[in-house]
C-alpha cells in the first residue's frame, strides 16, 4: 500500500432529523418592530399547521454535523481526482475571495443597468476574452451548465435554419460523445444519429459525409475527443458540414487541453460551450453549480438568447433584448454569476502565456501518467493523447478484477478513482484527467498505486474485487437503491 | 519536466501537439492580457465589486424572485470548508459520502415543504426547474399543451417559452383577476392540456388558491404544476401538495444563498412517487454498504442522459450542489421552529407596510389579493423617477412594474423580508408617495 493515505479516525454521524431534539435551535430571530401578525386569523385556510419535517439543532450541533459530513468525501484540495472529461483542477482561493465581495454576492439581478455597471464591465470583458480564446465572435454567457449550452447552442442552430425557412430534422452524433449531446438534441426535438469513430478513435470523414444530407442540421463534436485524442481531420470534416447546409456544434468539455495552442473556431466549429467549472477553475462544488458560456460564429449571433450586455452611448453598459431572431431567455436571470466572477478572475490571473502553459502541462501530465501505465494496463488507441488517456481492464481480465474493482482499490490508496465505463466504445474503460495541477511526485505516486493494484490483481484478486477496505463504508448496494427507492428520510423510518 | 518528456518518449513539448495540423495551430499569443498577481487582479475585481449597488449597503425592497434574506455565518463556514467546495459528483460513493447524505437531507426536507413524496438534486434555477416541470408533465399526460398563468414570474415564462419552442408545444395564458389572483382555470384547460402552470405567490405577490386550480387541472386529466420563486412562503403557507399540486418546482435561493447577481441559485423540482421515472435529475436513495450499514448512493440513473443518451427525461448533467448545500445548512439552523417564526416575520413586515401605505396620500394597493412579503404598490408619477428618488436617498425601495404589469399603472412591487426595519419601511414609503406630490 502506498503511503499517500494512512487509515485515521472515521466520525459516525446521524442524519440531521436523527440528531433533532424539541425545542433546539440554531438560529435567533431579531424581536420584531411591527406588530405582530396572527396569520391563521388573516390567511385562513391558506396557512399551514406546522414544520414536522424540519429538524431542531443547536448551531454547534449543526456545525459538527456538517464538518463530520465533509471528512467523508475526497475533494481537489485533498489530492489527485483524475476524473476523465471533467477537469479537476486546483480551485484557486482569490476566486472564492472575489466571489464573496458584496458588490457581486449581494448584487441584485433586477438592479438597473445604470447602477451595477462593474458587472456589466465584467460581463462585457469576459465575453471577449472567452470569445478570443473559443475563436468564436460573440458569447452568451447565461447558460448554467454545459448541457444548458448545448441545449442553448442546438436551440440557435435550429433558429438559423428556420431563419432560412429550412426544417431539418436529425443531429449527427460520434458514438463517443458525451451522453448530454443526444439528449441535448432530443430535447430540442431533433433526431439522433449516431456516427461511429474510426479505429484509429477519431471520426473519418467518409464517415461523416456518408451520414451527411440536407435532413442534418449539425454535426456535434468533441475536440479532443472522449477518448483525449484530438479529431485531426477536424477540418475537413467541417468543410463535409458545411457544405450541405449543416453547421458544427463544438462541445467544450476538452478545451484544457487547446488555451493558446489551437482554437475550435480556427477548424470550422460554428457554436460552442465551455465549461467553466472545468477548464476556467470554479470549484465543482459536488456537482455544481456550473457554467456553460456558448460561443458562436457571427452568422448565429442573431440568435443568442437575451438578453445581451452592449455598450450605451453614453460610454457605459446596457442591457439589450430587441434581437428579433433570439432563441429567447435560457436563464432566470444572467446565468450563473458567481461563476463568471471566478472564471474572469482565472483568466487575468494566468494571462496569455499562463493559459499555454496550463495546456501544455496538463497534456504533458496525461502522456507522463500513459508511458508510466501503458502495458500493465490495456490501451485501446495507443498514441500521444491530449489532456486525458483512456486505458482499460483487458489485460486483467484472467483476474476476474474489472475496472470497477480496481477504481475502488485506488480508494483504499488514498485516490479518486478516474472515469470509469466511459467512453462507451471501450469497455472497461479508465478514463484518467491528472491536470495541470499535479506534480511529476504526485504522478508517480499515483501510478505506483495502480501498478501496485495491477500486480495485487493477479496475487490477490479477492482484495481487490472486495475494496475499498479503507473507508468508513464498504462498497455500497447501488443495486438495492435502485430496486427499492428509499429517497426521503421518513419518522417511521427503521431501516438504520 | 525534460525527466517526465522523455518518458513520453518526445524531445520538446511541442511534439505532444503533433496531432493538430500545423493549419489549425494558434500561430500567435492569445490577446489576453499578461498574468497578473493576486494582488493586482484582487484590486481590479474590488474595483469592479464596487461599481455595483447591493443589499448589504442599505435598506432593500427589492425582490421579484431573488431575495434579500439574512444569511447566518454557520452557512458559508460549512459550505467553504474544501471538501464539499472542491468534490464533484458523488459517483463513487464510498468516497462521498458527506455530498450524498447533505443531499439526502435536502431532498427529505423539500418533500416536507413541498407536501410531495420526491425531490430531486437540485435544477439550475427556478426557471428551468418550471421548464422541466411543463416538459415531464408532457411526458406523464402525453399531452402537448401547456396552459400558464400570468402570475408566472415573466422571466420563468420567457424560459419555458424558450424550451418548448422546439417541441411543438402550445402555450396558453390563463389571465388575472382584478384581485391579482388567477382567473378559474377552468376556460384555459382542454383534453389536451398537459399540465397548469401556477406560482405561488404569484410573480406580483398574491397567493392563490391552488385547491380550486388543482381542481381544475384535474377535471380535465391535467396536472397542476406549482412554481415557487419565494421558498420561505412554504413555511407558512399549506404545503402545495396537500391541496392538489402534482409538481412543485421553483427556486430556494431564499434559504440561504446570496443574491449573487441572480445565480448561482438553486432550483428544485417535486413530484409524486407515482411519477419517479419522469423525474429529470440527480437522485440520491438510500441503501447498505457490504456489511449492511446505511449509506447513500446516486440513484435510478437509468433515467438520466448519461445512461439513456437521447431517451432521457433531460440532458441535464450537474446540480447546483453547492447551493444545495448552503440551503440545507440554512433549514437545519433555523429548524422547524425557527424557519416558521421567520415567515411570520416576513408577513408581519409585509403587512405593517401595507397599512403605512394605506395611510399614505398618493399611494395604493391595487390587488386585493393576500400577499406574502411582497406585494404592489400603485402610485401617481412614473415608477421608475419615484425609485431613482428613493435610491439617492440610500434606499433601493422596489422593482418598477412597468415592464411587466403596464396596465396597473405606476406601480412598484414591494418586498420585506426580515432586513426591513420599521423606520426604513417608513422611510420608503414616504420616498415612494414623496414623488407623486
């Protein structure tokens, strides 16, 4: 076992309605300065009985729960957490600092335009430099997550070809997509055709102009693609698009891997999101929030949602909403601000050359991790990769160990486990993301754990299939949460 | 770094780019300005922060679906701690489990609230929540119309408006009433109704009656779908799924989420259990671990795009688990108790302006409608001067109507929470009449 995580004091901990005892609290009320309301006697029938639900807790009560509940997890700032496709990266602390200035935290959306014109400067400033960096023309920067960006950028693609009175009516797919692109295109009430990728893992263009008539609307692309390989004929294959009528969504899940060395508006991509909880450093916070800013070409720019931050006359910004071919507002307000404060922050943080070199790294630190595992474990595409290398569990398969197993091993060794299972097209997949922000050390360690799993494979299959061992809990029954739905706490509840 | 290139089997770094086409490389620097230090973008960013009116500066009546609540410390304390700020998804649950069991908290404490039996993870916001809602609706009924109040917040409108569009679907408007409530639903509703969209309070404060629409929506096999944008309302008011609602969906950012601009903000979405498979989003289910001791797991992802690819109920992927988090911490500081007796705070500030405007030359309180801690201000000269007046005088005293209620006149929507102190209330309405003389 490797020394990157020692066995250490668990806390056990109730859930919050466990742990309620009548009449704690953990909140004092201001007296009130108004007189007091009965609401039963004004609103009647309209008013509830009680709170049975809600739980009473002392602050500090509340505050043990909490932190007992944090040391469960495994977070960036606790070490490696490789998750393919999903960029964890180092969350700098000056982007939670400048989060919580109030002049953003308490900013109010429907404030006027005159009086909060820093963010209105912010959005205007950060649309550009994410527009320079997409090779794109003009930004939204509403959409809350990625999908929602490709919801926003297949609702725009849909819009310019009815714009040309054009009803077209499929998507094209690569069979190594991420799942959010077929439903994203569903959801716009498109069908989906899948394109298989090449041997070699990258889409050829015969297969996509086979796939091609003046039904699709666009193709969707992911560059570097899901398997870390960059789509080299990515061009052409714009062009094959293009020419019948179709335009090419870029999914911007990858782009770690391409700041300041390619940019998806230079090979023929017409529309794409970025995620700014990936490549731009706000911090994933165990599943969100996100932000999905989408770039489009100017021949879509008719159709961004609204509203839109413009300069005024007078020298300042202003809201605009009079787009007559908008797809409409995607967003309650302006999208997921608080993101966009760190992503700005991010960006001046690094400047031009930072943002090279984080490329640089992070595809320097996934072909590191591949030479060192390659061989020991299967690699399905061998080559050079970009951000991410995907490897698999075929040379263990005389073990019995599966990728799950060894995923759950790494835990035991003090690691989150990569993406497993995904991409599709390679079973047993392990999809590894080390990021920019890991040292050679850390890499070593790292693959010294899985080697090490490897080896324990073939000596002790039984310790690996079993793991983690290490954890306050054992492999949990995923099957059992599924066949009987137990989704509340209930205070009938005696299934402790 | 040479050390770990020559392991790769290269000489320079370039050479790991080799599989872009020399064409397509960026052959210049990126124009974005040069690195800077913490210091110097720390100084830029407070630069920017303050250029920006917010409601940690003075008394603050504005609302309309982002509210200005007070924040207790525990909240961001808990939620920055870098283990739940810096985790992702909880697909490995073993290595997880403070994100799942908060999540599971969050979901029995909104079932609670809500009067519904599931709550998912978390949707982007209380507009795409609606959305969702009107789209899982659709599935459950088969049915292609959808019919919305005009107390729906004009911007959850625009949203579903947005979704749709794509679809086929029709929308239909049920109109108000000249107290503010919704007209009987009854007109707006077919056979082929998919579902009645209603929020509660409606977008201009009035709280409606949900028992009579879900009636309505029943009668003819369509579901009511109740939309939230004031979550504290659920305290104090009966929960919408005991008087008939199917969905309820909306926004919590009251439940301890700063304003932040409007987002990041935390939409929810309710249902009955009959339902679960239409659910769009994150499940968190109970179950056992290998030595059957409870813990928590992602569950019935079957439904989701990641399984499912386009034959899921929705393409979303993340949560606002963040947000999430800092709404749980909020409902179990303040507690059964605590979160009741801060609604009828909420009302009792609401009303005691309500009176001041009653005594007030100039000023008027077109719907008659109950209310919350919001509610319409009707006055003589143009809002938008009367607000301007106000905020010179240090008070941001409410949201000018005119863009979304032209036919009521001047008016303002006026919202007090617990922030609002007697003398600040006084204040503005004065300010508020003060213009109209």
């Amino acid at each position: 076992m490797s020394a990157n995580a020692v066995p250490g004091l668990a806390f056990e901990e109730a859930l919050l309605f466990e742990r309620s005892r009548p009449g704690r609290r953990g909140a004092e009320l201001p007296a009130s300065d108004v007189p007091r309301v009965d609401a039963r006697a004004l609103l009647g029938g309209l008013v509830r009985d009680d709170l049975p639900g809600l739980p009473e807790l002392s602050e500090v009560d509340v505050v043990r729960h909490f932190t007992r509940l944090s040391t469960w997890n495994a977070a960036v700032d606790l070490g490696l957490y490789p998750l393919g496709s999903c960029t964890m990266k180092y969350n700098p602390k000056l982007n939670e600092r400048v989060a919580r200035l109030p002049g953003f935290a308490a900013a109010h959306p429907f404030s006027p335009a005159q009086h909060v014109q820093g963010l209105l400067a912010l959005f205007h400033e950060l649309e550009g430099l994410l527009a320079e960096i997409a090779g794109m023309d003009r930004v939204t920067l509403q959409p809350a997550a990625g999908a929602q960006g490709e919801l926003a950028g297949i609702m725009m693609i849909r819009a310019y070809h009815e714009a040309r009175g054009e009803k077209r009516s499929k998507v094209l797919v690569p069979d190594s997509a991420h799942g959010t692109n077929p439903a994203s295109a569903a959801l716009n009430g498109y069908q989906v055709v899948s394109v298989a990728s090449g041997p070699d893992g990258i889409l050829h263009p015969e297969a996509v102009a086979a796939a091609m008539d003046a039904q699709v609307a666009a193709l969707m692309v992911t560059n570097p693609n899901t398997l870390g390989l960059f789509e080299r004929h990515i061009a052409e294959i714009c062009e094959i698009v293009h020419a019948r009528g179709g335009l090419v969504y870029g999914d911007g899940a990858n782009l770690n891997a391409l700041l300041g060395i390619a940019r998806p508006g230079d090979m023929g991509i017409d529309v794409m999101h970025m995620n700014l909880h990936k490549t731009f450093s706000t911090p994933h916070g165990g599943g969100g929030p996100g932000a999905g800013p989408v770039a489009v070409k100017q021949m879509l720019a008719p159709h961004l949602p609204v509203p839109l931050v413009a300069r005024s006359r007078s020298g300042g910004f202003e809201w605009r909403s009079d787009l007559p071919g908008t797809i409409g507002r995607l967003h309650g307000q302006h999208g997921n601000v608080g993101m966009l404060v760190r992503a700005y922050t991010y960006i001046l943080s690094l400047g031009a050359e930072g943002l090279r070199r984080c490329s640089e790294m992070a595809v320097l630190n996934a072909n590191y991790l591949l030479a060192r595992l390659a061989g020991t474990f299967h690699v399905p595409y061998p080559g050079t990769v970009m951000h991410e290398c995907v490897l698999s569990d075929r040379n263990l398969a005389e073990t019995g160990v599966t990728t799950l197993d060894v995923a759950k091993r790494l835990i035991d060794h003090g690691y989150h486990p990569p993406t497993i299972y995904f991409p599709l097209i390679v079973p047993g997949a392990l999809m590894i993301e080390p990021t920019e922000s890991e040292s050679l050390e850390g890499l070593d360690r790292f693959a010294d754990a899985l080697l090490a799993i490897a080896e324990e494979a073939r000596s002790e299959p039984e310790t690996v299939r079993s793991a983690p061992h290490r954890t306050r809990l054992r492999r949990l029954d995923e099957t059992l949460a599924a066949r009987k739905p137990v989704l509340r706490w209930q205070p009938d509840d005696s299934s402790r | 770094m040479q050390r770990m290139l020559a392991r790769t089997g290269h000489a320079r770094v370039d050479e790991l780019f080799a599989a872009i086409p020399a064409a397509l490389r960026l052959a210049r620097a990126l124009k974005v300005p040069e690195g800077r230090s913490e210091q110097e973008v720390f100084q830029h960013l407070a630069t920017l922060a303050a250029q920006n009116e917010h409601a940690q500066a003075g008394p603050w009546f504005l609302g309309g679906g982002s509210y200005a609540h007070f924040l207790p410390s525990a909240v961001d304390a808990l939620v920055s701690r870098a283990e739940f700020t810096t985790s992702y998804t909880p697909y490995q649950a073993e290595i997880s489990q403070g994100t799942l069991q908060a999540v599971f908290e969050w979901q029995s404490m909104l079932c609670a609230l809500s009067g519904l039996d599931v709550t998912n993870a978390s949707m982007y916001d209380g507009a795409s929540a609606t959305a969702e809602a009107a789209l899982m609706a659709m599935r459950v009924t088969r049915r292609r119309k959808v019919a919305v109040a005009a107390g729906l917040h004009p911007h959850y409108r625009q949203v579903l408006e947005t979704y749709l569009a794509g679809l086929g679907a029709s929308l239909v408007t049920l109109s108000r009433g000249s107290d503010g409530r919704s007209a009987p639903a009854a007109d707006a509703l077919d056979d082929d109704t998919a579902c009645l969209v209603l929020q509660q309070p409606s977008f201009l404060g009035s709280i409606e009656d949900l028992r009579a629409a879900a009636d309505a929506a029943h009668a003819c096999g369509a579901l009511l779908v109740v939309g939230v944008a004031e979550a504290l309302s659920l305290a104090l008011l009966e929960a919408p799924g005991a008087l008939g609602a199917d969905i309820v969906c909306g926004e919590a950012q009251s439940f301890g989420v700063p304003l932040a601009f409007g987002g990041p903000h935390l939409g929810f979405l309710a249902a009955r259990s009959a339902q679960l498979r239409q659910l769009p989003g994150r499940l968190v289910g109970q179950t056992v671990d290998a030595d059957g001791r409870r813990g928590f797991v992602l569950t019935l992802s079957a439904r989701e795009q990641h399984i499912r690819r386009e034959r899921a109920t929705s393409n979303i992927c993340t949560n606002q688990g963040l947000c999430l988090l800092m709404a749980t911490v909020y409902l179990a500081l303040l507690g059964r108790r605590g979160l009741r007796e801060l609604a009828e705070l909420n009302l009792a500030k609401a009303e005691y302006a309500k009176s001041r405007v009653r005594q007030t030359r100039g000023l008027t309180l077109p719907l008659a409608a109950p209310s919350f801690n919001e509610f319409v201000i009707g006055l003589e000269g143009p809002a938008g001067r009367a607000l301007e007046r106000a905020r010179s005088k240090g008070i941001v005293a409410g949201l000018d109507l005119a863009p979304f209620a032209p036919e009521l006149g001047p008016c303002v929507l006026f919202c007090t929470t617990e922030l609002a102190s007697r003398e600040s209330i006084d204040r503005a309405i004065a300010l508020l009449a003060g213009v109209a003389s």
